[in-house]
C-alpha cells in the first residue's frame, strides 16, 4: 500500500463542485478583490469566533505582520517566540526591525514552555507571539498573567490551530490577536495563500483594514503606509464553501489522532503530545517523537507510507537568524524535539486501512527493535 503524508486532492475533492458555482458568480459579478466572498467569509468568522473584527488577508504571515504592526511594534522592540515553529514566526518580526527572542519549549507538549517567559523579558519587550503548535493550544491562561503582569501584547500565531480551544474558548480569541493561515494544509486550506487576523481592538482593526490595502481609507486617499495583502475573492469562495463542512473536517483529523493514540500507546519508545486538560487539540498534525525517530521514518518509507519532519531545525539554526546570536544548545528541548520528531499522515479522506496499515507498521518496527 503506498499512503503519501498528505492528500489534498483527496482532502478538497468533495467540495469542488460547489467552489466552482461560487467561482462562476465571482467572474458574472467581476468581484475579484474584496468583494462579496470576502465579505461573507469575515462575517463568518466574526459569527463563528465571536469578536468584532475579522480581517482577511493574504496569507498567515501577512496576518501575523499585520497584527504585529498593528499592535504598535517598531523598531528597536522585543517580541518573545518559541524557537520551535515555522520561520514565517520569527521572519515578521524581523521585517518590522524587531527582534525575536527565542524561547525554548516545553517537551510534553512541543509549545512555548511559560516557565522560560519571564527570564527573557527586558524594557524592550512588547509582545508575546504564542505559537500553538500542530494545532495544540498553549497555556494561554499563564502566558496571558505573564502578558498582564508586564503589559505586552499577545499575539497568537494559530496558522496550525484552527478549531483548537483553551478553557472553551477557540485560540485566536485568547490573545489581542489571533492571526489563522489557510495556506492549502492548514485545518481550513485554501486552494492558494490566504489568512485571517481576528480582535477585539476597535482602531487596530481599523488600522489593519487599511494597511491590507496600501493604507486606503477610500478612493485614493492613504493615511497611512500599507501593503497589499488583499484577499482574493476566489480564495475566500473556496474557503466559504469548506466552511460548511468544517466541524466535520475537524472531528475527522481528531478521530484519526484518537485511533493513532490509541492503537501506539503501549509502544514505550513513542511520546505523543500532552494535551492539559484545558485544552482541546485540532490536530493539523499527528506529532509523535522517537529517539528511533531517522530508522522509523526509513521503515515507513520502505513499506509505502510517507511521514514528516516539522521541524527538522529549531529557528536559531537558521543561517537567518545567525546574527542573533543564540548557539547550539541555547535551546535544548527545541533541539531534542527537532532530533525526534516524525509527523505520521493525517489528513481528511485518511482511509481506516491505511490507518490501521500505518499503525501494524509502525508496530512491526518496534518489534524488530526490541
Ligand atoms: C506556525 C506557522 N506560522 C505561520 C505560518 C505562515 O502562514 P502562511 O503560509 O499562510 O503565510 C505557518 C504556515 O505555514 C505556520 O505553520
């Protein structure tokens, strides 16, 4: 049997004929930017997450960006990560003339370790960028003291964590900030680049709105200097579409997960994700980690089934971020985890026996091991 890590053919075909409908309206209307699908989608999101304002944007990054920008960071100022995430992160806030500054993990759950926070905390610190990793969600409610205590802005990267909650409530709504991907993996995937940045600050979203747009209030007045980062149309059409289907999508990565974690508990040389017991996980990704992680991935592929490494490196290897400062061994969970961790395939459309076919794989490797 041959499983690739992700199909989004598979994932997208049900939907297909329904995304074109909504496309021939957008080409009979000429609604390319901005128009009525975009507007649809927003209003959904504000529905779905109540809160005020829901943006969409062109991407995640441009989410996190924009959000960023929005909060006031400049240059010269502070924002704390988690080494352990995608670069997009970490980038954004380089592009403003702002510093990351790396914090290590926590290994039971492979997010933002809290007891780390403070230590990094300097006059110049503005912001907390949270990210909750494969869809699970930080402790949102220690890092929201810590943001409170220090006065910093919480923006929440929750590119992978999409229908995720803390305490009940969806990530994105916890922070000032929540900034979503729909980049084509993400829970809800487009069928190209897309973001959405949610808040409940009345002129930040302001802000936001114009800065999408060149800083447009209307017609061609710009107070302020922007971007473009207008969503398309067709992409939010897509999005739409997907959305009816969302709790579904949903239930069905965290059914996956549940089979998963059910048939490889007993393997002792594997660890999944620890999910608090405030917390509910979305699942983007299947995380586990091995110290035979490099022998169980070749085992996988010599038998048809593709797996991945997120992340590979910690952000403080990369040749771009060398002039940080940080070395080897700064972060050390990071770098264990980078060292450990393989992504089994999860995706909607994952068959019951390829499941059970990737499970009595993985078995039959640790049996050979032992
Ligand atoms: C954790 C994280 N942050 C940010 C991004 C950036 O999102 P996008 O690819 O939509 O720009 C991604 C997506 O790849 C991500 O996984």
């Amino acid at each position: 049997m041959k499983i690739p890590p992700l199909d989004l053919k598979r994932s997208n075909q049900p939907y297909t004929k329904g995304i074109l409908q909504r496309f021939e309206k957008i080409m009979e209307e000429n609604s390319f930017i901005l128009g009525p699908e975009v507007k649809e989608l927003e209003k959904r999101f504000r529905k779905e997450y109540d809160v005020p304002h829901a943006i969409g944007v062109n991407s995640g990054t441009d989410a996190l960006l924009l959000a960023l920008k929005a909060a006031g960071i400049e240059p010269g100022d502070e924002v704390i990560t988690p080494t352990f995430t995608f670069i997009a992160t970490a980038d954004v806030v380089i592009r403003l003339g702002a510093k990351p500054v790396f914090v290590d993990i926590d290994k039971r759950t492979c997010n933002i370790d809290p007891d780390f926070i403070e230590e990094k905390i300097t006059s110049k610190t503005k912001a907390i960028l949270p990210v909750h990793l494969y869809g699970l969600p930080c402790d949102m409610t220690r890092i929201k003291e810590i943001a409170r205590k220090h006065n910093l802005v919480i923006v929440e990267d929750c590119a992978q964590a999409q229908g995720a909650t803390w305490q009940g409530k969806p990530v994105g709504t916890l922070g000032d900030f929540g900034a979503f991907s729909f980049y084509p993996t993400k829970n809800l995937g487009g069928l190209g680049d897309g973001g959405m940045i949610l808040t409940t600050h009345e002129q930040e979203a302001d802000k936001i709105r114009k800065m999408r747009d060149h800083g447009r209030s209307e017609g061609y007045t710009f107070p302020l200097i922007g971007y473009n980062s207008r969503l398309s149309s067709f992409q939010a059409a897509g999005l739409n579409e997907k959305m009816n289907h969302f709790p579904g999508m949903l239930k069905e990565r965290q059914d996956i997960a549940a089979y998963y974690k059910k048939r490889l508990q007993n393997i002792e040389e594997i660890c999944f994700q620890e999910i608090p017991p405030q917390a509910t996980h979305s699942y983007n990704q299947f995380a586990i980690t091995t110290k035979q992680r490099d022998a169980l991935k070749q085992h996988l592929a010599e038998h048809g089934i593709g797996s991945l490494i997120y992340y590979p490196e910690p952000l403080h290897f990369q040749k771009c971020f060398s002039f940080l400062d940080n070395k080897k061994g700064d972060f050390p969970v990071s770098e264990q985890i980078c060292r450990e961790v393989l992504n089994l395939p999860l995706f909607v459309g994952l068959g019951e026996s390829e499941m059970s076919y990737i499970i009595d794989t993985v078995k039959d490797f640790f049996r050979q091991v032992h």
